[in-house]
C-alpha cells in the first residue's frame, strides 16, 4: 500500500464532477501523467488514456454508490505505460455529486505492467450488503456467460478472525489488515480476475474462464500467503485464519444472486470443515445433500415431540452375582401411530448438531421423574447427550426438578466418553452438579475413546459402561476378550461398578461373569419394554 505522507511519490489532487462528467486537477498533471491537465478535464479525457481492459470497471467505480474508492488501474501515455493509485472520496453538494481524490504512482506492484489489471479493493459503508460495484459486476458476467456459454468462478474469501482482531487491537487495525490482505490478494490474481472487498471481513474474486487448476493455485497462493502474512506497518504479528469458497457459473445458477448464495454455501461449508479451509459448491452441495436428509430426520422427530409419540422404552440392568434387576436403561422410541415403536436413536445426533437435542434430553428427564413419583424401588438410567453435558441452562433445570432426593438418587446419568474428552472441564462440572443432587454417573461407552486414567480420576464417576462392540462376538475375538478383562480390573482398581452392554447370549453371559463384570444388559436379559416390564414383575409376583 502506498504511504500517503511519503513525499518521494509524486501525486496529484482532482475533483470530479460526476454529474456534468467534468474533471479539475491541482499540481503538476504533466509531470506526473505525461500529459497538460487540459488534455484530461472530462471523464471521456481520461477515458481515453486508461488500458481497455480498465475502462469498463473505472466506469462501474464511478457510478456505483459506494461512498470511498481505493483501486488501481494502467494509463497508455506516448507508447508508454503507468501504473497508478487512486485513493478517493464521493461527496455531495445539493443534487451534484463529486469524486475528490489523489492519483500516485502505484508502488506496490499490484498492477502487473503489461496486463492492464484493474485489482479493485473497495470498502463500502458497513450496511451488511454487497455493494452495488460487486453486484452489477457479478451481473454482467452472469449474462455474458449466458450468451457467449463461458465460463467463470465466484471465490469468496472470509477472513474469520477478523472480530477477534478488532476486539484485540482496534478497528483501525482490522480495516488497515484488510485493506492490506485485498491488495495482496490482488497481486495475486491471473488474467480476468477481479477481487473486491464485498463485507466486513470477505473479499469477492471474479475469474473468467478458469481451469480447475488455476483455481486451485490461485487458493493455495491466497492460503500460503495469509499463513505467513506480516502487516507492513505493523510491529507485532497478525495471525489470520482463513475459509474459502466457491462456485462455477453461469450453469446451474438462476442469477447474480443465487451465484453469491451457492458460493456462501461452500464457504459455511469450509468453515465447519476439520482441518481444511476450501470447499467448491459442487463438494458442498452433496453434503447440502445430506444436510437436507437431516432436516427431515429432524422434522420427523420434532414432529412425533409435538404430537406426544415419543415414549420411554426400559430394559434391564441385570446383576452378575444374582439375576436381579438393579435398574432399567430409558431408551427413546417413535410410536408411528400403528402400534409399532422405533427407535429414535438414529436421530439424536441429528438433533444435537441442529441444537434441539437438549428439549429431547429434558422430555426424558421429565417424563422419568414422573413415573418415578409413582414407585418407590425402580432405578433407572438416563442418557445425556454430549451437547447437554456443557449446558448450563439445562443443569439449571435439572437441579429445578430433581428437588426429591429420594428420586434423584434412583438415578444414573450415563454421560459418553466423547463427552468427557471433547471438553473435560465442563463434563467434570457436570457429573460433580448431578452427584451433588444425588444422583449417580456412569461413563458410557467406555472403551471407545480410550479415556486416560488421569481423565477418570478427574470426572469422579461412578461406574463405567463397556461398549457393546467390544462384547458382540466375544466368544470368537479373543482379543476383545483381553480387553474386557483389563477394562473390569481397571474399574475395580478404581473403585467402579462395571456394566457390559449387548449381551445377547447365555455363553457370553457366562464368559463376562467368569471375568467379574458386575452388570450385564442386553437382550439376552430382556429387550426394551415400553410398558414397565417392573409392573408385569409385579403381577408375576
């Protein structure tokens, strides 16, 4: 970026009449541009010496509304060419608008001689919209694409900590290193290309009739160039995290707007992507896909909520020393309105990463408690999603409900070893809040994640649960067998009750029990029951 106060730059002041299309200079014009200032006081003047591949983005400067211009722009001048700076403000007076500005010497090379680039870095007034420049240029392309069946790329580029920036050192800050990053993004840029600054913290990019190689250069260069990016002016390091994405079109895309709405597609794409930063629409699109199949599933779990189909199914936690029941596990199920009950476990993975799972985990948590006021001896298990474990507001509810001891310490709350390792402070929290109602924690899923003992120690559960994957055909993996048997001796050493899922026949029954599991549960036992299997005990008995 050229230093305004360098005063080895040459430059010269001008104010532009846009309505009457007449131009004023102050200071030395020839000097500077080579030719008498007389020679350029219209628009159409100056039009005249500007590389032709600028003349239609310098017009589309002009009338476009935004309120401050920064770009750079080729001038033809007796057989030579220069690269300039212009650096202006729109103002108005009555009905007449006005351009004042300053034109230098382009020292920053972002204006590759030769190429006539027009690399517009332009900051609108922050209104939350594109600016109209990005629009009608986006615009013409998309038709011109139409008509003469070429091809080209919308790529945006989202700076993501740019917020953290400002809160950390200042707008001021924030806008000089995105003033700076547009520039050197449009140093970048191959034949055809445009960038502009289209909000707070994303840059636009316009290619025309790219190959999917270039597109890929062109990201990577933007991504080495934003890992190690130094502001010039500035003393300490800006670090910069960066998403992009982006769109081919005129194909498949109705107009300028959906082009924009697809190319914002594959950015949230890449901003949720583990440990990549670019996404293509086409890539986002198939997981659209699947986001769309999620929606539904979502739909039709919110759907049985409102209608009160969903229902406690509790099967049974069996002791390994006498074949009593200690508790009953809550499983969710659908009644699909014809007697037939589904299981809603495939959907709550679904609600938590839409956010709604903690209504789900509360429907539970109420439901239970009331059927609990009734009886006296059930114990029951509930499981808590992982998103739950870390909400506060649910904890609040929680400790609102679970008010009778004498029910709450009825209770086990099976919370997953993901849980536990995806945030152990906040899990730690939660399990010391539910013991300290009364209730007792179980860890399940254990085997899975490989929880350090260290994390154990810290969670201060009670009992842990052993994954069901470990269990199914035990009788022929011996190595599940070995693991089993040192996850056992590693609760006991601990002070844990053991609990082994999925058992589903007598001789792994038998196996579990010859190695000291303290609990068993599968369908061996029983399978899951929506009508109180504790009440047909009852009346057995």
């Amino acid at each position: 970026m050229v230093d305004k106060n360098n005063s080895d730059v040459p430059s010269i002041f001008y104010s532009h009449d846009i309505s009457a299309g007449e131009i004023k200079w102050y200071g030395d014009v020839e000097s500077l541009l080579g030719v008498r200032s007389e020679a350029l006081n219209t628009r159409q003047k100056f039009l005249k010496l500007l590389h032709e591949q600028d003349k239609r983005s310098y017009e589309m400067n002009i009338s476009s509304l935004i309120d401050e211009v920064d770009c750079q722009y080729n001038i033809l001048v007796n057989g030579s060419e220069l690269s300039l700076r212009e650096i202006a403000v729109k103002t108005r007076v009555g009905d007449r608008q006005f351009l004042n500005g300053i034109i230098t010497y382009n020292t920053s090379g972002h204006t590759r001689p030769g190429q006539g680039k027009y690399n517009i870095a332009i900051r609108s007034i922050l209104t939350g919209k594109f600016d109209s420049t990005f629009l009608e240029s986006l615009r013409r392309h998309y038709l011109e694409g139409s008509q003469n069946k070429q091809t080209y790329t919308l790529i945006l580029v989202s700076i993501d900590n740019l917020p953290m920036i400002m809160n950390w050192q200042g707008e001021n800050v924030a806008l000089s290193v995105m003033d700076d990053v547009g520039e050197n993004i449009g140093a970048l840029l191959m034949k055809d290309a445009y960038c502009y600054r289209v909000n707070t913290d994303q840059f636009g990019i316009i290619v025309q009739n790219p190959t999917s190689n270039e597109i890929e250069q062109l990201v990577n260069e933007i991504a080495k160039f934003v890992s190690i990016y130094k502001h010039p002016r500035l003393e300490d390091s800006v670090h910069l995290r960066l998403s992009i994405g982006s769109v081919n079109f005129p194909l498949g895309v109705r107009d300028e707007i959906d082009v924009i709405n697809k190319a914002y597609l594959a950015l949230t794409n890449a901003k949720g992507m583990e440990g990549e930063f670019y996404c293509d629409f086409e890539d986002a699109k198939r997981d659209h896909i699947d986001a769309q199949n999620e929606m539904a599933q979502l739909h039709y779990l919110q759907q049985a909520y409102r209608e009160k189909r969903l229902v406690i199914a509790y099967q049974p936690l069996v002791s390994s020393k006498d074949g009593t029941v200690e508790s009953y596990e809550c499983l969710l199920r659908i009644n699909d309105g014809r007697g037939r009950y589904e299981s809603a476990g495939r959907l709550i993975g679904v609600a938590e990463k839409m956010g709604t799972v903690e209504t789900i985990d509360e429907y539970v948590l109420k439901t239970v408690i009331e059927e609990m006021t009734e009886t006296r001896d059930v114990r029951v298990n509930i499981n808590i999603s992982n998103s739950t474990t870390s909400s506060e507001q649910w904890l609040k509810m929680c400790t609102k409900e679970l008010f009778d001891e004498k029910i709450a310490s009825r209770i086990t709350f099976e919370i997953t070893e993901t849980a536990a390792q995806k945030d152990l402070r906040k899990t730690a929290y939660f399990t010391a809040a539910i013991q300290g109602l009364g209730s007792n924690v179980s860890l399940d899923d254990f085997g899975v994640g490989f929880t350090s003992f260290r994390q154990l120690r810290s969670l201060s559960i009670n009992s842990i649960k052993i994954d069901g994957s470990f269990v199914l055909g035990i009788e022929e993996n011996k190595e599940n067998l070995i693991f089993i048997k040192s996850l056992i001796d590693f609760g006991k050493s601990y002070g844990l009750e053991t609990v082994a899922e999925c058992v589903e026949t007598g001789d792994i029954a038998k196996k579990l029990m010859e190695m000291g599991v303290d609990y068993m549960q599968g369908y061996y036992f029983g399978a899951p029951d929506v009508n109180k299997p504790w009440l047909k005990k009852a009346v057995g008995s």
